[in-house]
C-alpha cells in the first residue's frame, strides 16, 4: 500500500509541471486570491507555482527512504549488471511533449482532462517516473541492463560508467523495473 501511494506520488511530481506551465501560460496569479497580494509581480506568482513541484519531488526523495530494500547489482558475487546507458536525454522529448501540450491546451476543464489522461499513462506504464526535477537535485537516471537481458531504470546520484563496480547499498524498489539508490 505504502509504494502504491509512493508510486502515485511520483507520477504526480513527473507530470505537475503541465500544471505550472498552464498557469503561467494562462497567467493566473495569487494577486486576485487576497487584496494585499494585489501588486505582487507575476513573477512570483510563478515562482511559488514552480516551487510546489520542487518541494513536492524533495518530499518523495524523503518518502523514499521508507521503500523496501533490494539488490541488483551482484548474483553469486559476480555483477549482474551487463550495461549501462544513460538515461538523462532520452526523456527530453516525451517530457517536452508534455510542455507543448499544456501550451496548446486551451480552457482549464481541457487541461484536467488531459492531465488526467497523461497521470493515468505515466501510472500505468510503471516506467516512467522520470521527473526533471530530480536533476535538480543532483540526480541522473539510467537504464541497467541485467545479466537476463532485463533493462531496469535507475535514479541515482552517482556517475556510472563500468558495470562490474557498481554497488547500491541503500538500493530502494519503486516497482519492478525502477529503482532509487539512496546513496550520496
């Protein structure tokens, strides 16, 4: 139960951006919520906007820390771990998608719609936790591809290059493909 809601914590963070981008786009500021607010800059309107994405993900690297733990890095003491690809880049474009599409949309009723959608694909693919923000802070995203050919994607901090030094102690389970490492 605890990693389902871990899980749809995550997907939310990932996508929440679509959210700021509509709102900066639309410009919907704080100043019309309170009469105070009422000559505050836009500027920090969207700053506070992108801040609540920011906060959130810092919480879920926290929340994290409560997944279970697991290996993947060695089997009978020999690397399990064939290959390493970098996974950084290969989101850009879906992730930029996601931009262009909270710049299209239109009216608020079309942006929960699609909002909607894109949250229940990116739960349902259990692949794609992939949440630029974590590059922030400090994060690089992986695909390992494991001695039976299984491709995993990992999120962690460390550089990796050589498949046969890689180790991951505090390694936590997201689902079955993704992985956290909690090692600084």
């Amino acid at each position: 139960m605890v990693n389902l809601l871990f899980r749809l914590f995550l997907t939310f963070n990932a996508t929440s951006l679509i959210l700021v981008v509509y709102l900066v786009k639309t410009e919907k500021v704080l100043n019309v919520l309170w009469w105070r607010l009422a000559n505050l800059p836009h500027f920090v309107s969207y700053s506070i906007y992108f801040l609540i994405p920011v906060v959130l993900t810092f919480l879920s690297l926290l929340l994290s820390k409560w997944l279970a733990n697991d290996s993947i890095e060695k089997e009978n003491g020999v690397s399990a771990i064939k290959e390493i690809e970098q996974a950084n880049n290969a989101y850009l474009p879906s992730y930029l998608g996601y931009f262009f599409v909270a710049l299209s949309v239109p009216y608020c009723d079309t942006l929960i719609f699609v909002f909607a959608i894109l949250f229940l694909f990116t739960f349902l693919s259990q692949t794609l936790y992939f949440n630029p923000l974590f590059l922030l802070f400090g994060y690089h995203f992986y695909y390992l591809t494991t001695a039976n050919n299984i491709k995993i994607f990992l999120i962690t901090k460390k550089q990796l290059k050589d498949p046969s030094k890689i180790e991951f102690p505090k390694l936590k389970r997201i689902n079955d493909f993704t992985f956290i490492d909690q090692e600084k």
